[in-house]
C-alpha cells in the first residue's frame, strides 16, 4: 500500500539502504571515521553522525579509537562489531570432516577437525558432522545457537529433486535418503550444502584470482577431478547439482567408460585425475617417483618438474600432462566460451606459471574460444573458505538489514 514505512523511497527504506552501504564500507575498508563514510556515501556529516549511532545501538558497529598524525583533532574511528553475528563452514572429504567458524567481518575464529578415515564410518554421519562443528565453536569461545548459518561443502551434489547425495559414491555414509532431515534436527542454525568445487570457486571470485569476474570456470584437481561453472555472476548448478562433473567427461586418449556412476569415473578423470601422474611421470623417464595418496604424490611430481625448467624429462612430463588437461578443458570452453579459467587444487596448482603456460598453449590449438588462465589464489583449504564465504554472505545480508 502507499504511504507504508516499507515503500520505496520512504524514510525507513532509505536509512536501510544508507546503513547497508556504511556496513559494507567498512567491512571493505576495515575501519573507517565518519566523515569519510560521509564522503564515500555522499551523505552529510549530521545524517552519518546518526547512521553510526543507529548502528553502534544496534550493535553492529563499534568506536575503536582515533586517528592520529592529522593536523587538528583525531576523529573517531569505526568497525563493524566482531560479535554481531558467527557463521560456520564445513569441508566434507572421505578422509575428514573439518569445521571453522567465522566472526562477521570474516575472520577464522576456530577451526576443528575430525578424521573418517576407511570406506566404512566408524561413527553416524550426524556424530561426525556435529563432532567438528563443536569442536570449531569451542575453539571460537562460542556455543552452538550463537551460529546463524551452516554451509557444508560435500563431493558430488545433493540432488534438489530427491535430497540424495549423487555423483559421490566414494564419500561413505551420506547416501542416506534420511539424511538431510537428521543434520536439520539435530542442527538449530539453517544449513545449506554446496559442492566442494563450487565452494572453491566462491572463494575464488571473492578473495582470489577471479574477483571481478562473472563468467568464469573453474578447474579443480586434487582428489578427483570437477569444475565448477559461473555464468553471469551465478554458478551454474544444473538440474540434478550435476554441473561439473567433469571427470565423467568422455574424452579421446581413453577408453569410453559406461556406467560412469557405478565406477564413480569417466574419460577425462582417467586421462588427467591425480592418479594418472605417476604413469606420465614414468612415461617421460622419471624414476624416483614417491608413494603415498595420489594427490599428494602429483602435486610433489609437479611442483619438483616446475622447479627444473632446464630438465627435458621434467619437461617433458609437464607437457603430457598439459594437453591431457587441455584435451577435457577444451570441450568445456568450446561451449561454455568462458573470459576466465581458474586452474585449482593441489594437482594442478604445484605446476605453478610453468604448467599453466603450457596448458594455455595447447588449448589454443585446441577451442576456438581462448579464455585467459590463471592459477587460484586461495590457498589454505579453499573448500572450507569458500564455505565460510557463502555462510557469511548470507549471513550479513539477515544481519545488515536494518528495515525490519
């Protein structure tokens, strides 16, 4: 109706939106005095004078000091308040469950993890969930009801249609069609689940190396190889969670695999996940090749042969293993014609500048389309990162809006 205090252009909808512009200023710039986000908001001294004190009463603010070393009197400087509100992330692997949470200026405040290791949990998936959840509110000093909201980063996809997780047959334990509804009673705060590389692909165009980017793909390549696909700012999910699942791509350069969901592989998986590494490796002479899980020996084969530019055999394994990449990357850029292609986890991202040139050159002789590659630039778990972005986004915008 006209006239309510919730129209458009109406006082309360104005001072929501101002307040929603100072809050994300300082989150941008840290701490900020009031005639600077007078300046950066266009708004006069009086009104942001009244802006922070609406927003210091509501808690979302704080005085955190003065300036000094100006001419005249210090001004005083503000910060979003650390407390307002925590979010938490998860990261899902079939070796661990690890937890972290967030204060609403992003910070990690506590991080917890809990090992599942084996094809058969040795603990209900709830327990485990739970387990590292609380073990990262402890650490934050917190308990569970001060979290606002969950985001778990799983492999494969919960399927929106049924709430069955698929395309993840090696993640024992959450196949569960009752799943979802056992971590929401026994969770009090909303959660959301994400697929892993999604996650990554978050924190990528937020914090990394495609932050101003709206289309952009993501290739990711550590224990299984996925993509995950921004289009227009958003990603991409498909129908079923399915979108980038690359590693069931058909590919040349292997046999066809059928039924790719009960040998929970495909072509391009075969042709360039991490445990086809050590075979290039041999193939171009090397010999002292380590032992241990395949993603950790790949990345320690990349990062040696990035390391010895001048060694043909090192080179030439790079090489290999770069058109194998390029041979799936080129199907996905041929019809997607993506501005960015961010190459991602630990077997890809040890073969540094070295590995990503050569992959740039063969896929220009392979896609008509040439997007520009870069290599991430989150390090340090970027699934759980990604995770605790997503929950902090939405978070902040509950948390921020003060209309209601």
């Amino acid at each position: 109706m006209a006239g309510t205090s919730d129209t458009p252009g109406t006082p309360r909808v104005l001072r929501a939106m101002n307040d929603r512009a100072a809050l994300d200023l300082l989150l941008e710039h840290g701490t900020l005095s009031r005639t600077r986000i007078g300046k950066l908001t266009g708004l006069s001294k009086p009104t942001a004078s009244q802006l922070l004190a609406r927003l210091e009463a509501a808690g979302l603010v704080r005085a955190t000091g003065t300036s000094e070393g100006r001419p005249g009197p210090n001004a005083q400087l503000y910060a979003l308040d650390p407390a307002a509100a925590h979010a938490a992330g998860l990261d899902v692997t079939p070796e661990y469950v690890r937890a972290a949470v967030a204060d609403i200026t992003g910070r990690t405040v506590g991080v917890h993890e809990v090992a599942t290791p084996g094809r058969r949990p040795d603990r209900p998936v709830v327990q485990q969930v739970t387990e590292a959840l609380d073990g990262a509110v402890k650490a934050a000093g917190l308990t569970r009801d001060a979290l606002h909201r969950l985001v778990v980063g799983t492999p494969g996809a919960f399927d929106p249609n049924t709430g069955r997780l698929r395309y993840a047959s090696h993640l024992p334990g959450w196949h569960s069609p009752t799943l979802l509804d056992e971590l929401a009673a026994a969770l009090p705060m909303p959660v959301e689940y994400e697929n892993d590389v999604n996650l990554v692909a978050v924190a990528e165009q937020r914090l990394g190396a495609a932050r101003g980017h709206d289309d952009f793909v993501l290739l990711w390549n550590e224990g299984g190889l996925g993509a995950a696909l921004v289009l227009g700012g958003r990603l991409h999910r498909g129908w079923t969670g399915g979108a980038g699942e690359v590693g069931f791509l058909p590919v040349p350069g292997t046999p066809l695999v059928r039924q790719v969901t009960r040998a929970g592989s495909g072509g391009y998986q075969e042709l360039a996940g991490s445990q086809a590494i050590p075979g290039l490796a041999r193939e171009a002479g090397l010999t002292d090749i380590p032992t241990g899980p395949h993603a950790e020996v790949a990345a320690a084969l990349l990062a040696r042969a990035a390391r010895q530019p001048d060694d043909e055999r090192h080179q030439r394994f790079l090489r290999a293993y770069a058109t194998r990449l390029a041979t799936g990357l080129a199907s996905l850029v041929s019809v997607l014609d993506p501005e960015l292609v961010v190459l991602s986890g630990a077997s890809l991202t040890s073969g540094g500048e070295p590995l990503r040139a050569l992959v740039q050159a063969e896929l220009a002789e392979l896609a008509a389309s040439r997007p520009r590659l870069v290599v991430g630039g989150v390090t340090g778990h970027p699934v759980l990162r990604g995770a605790l972005e997503s929950a902090l986004a939405s978070t902040r915008d509950e948390v921020f809006d003060t209309s209601r």
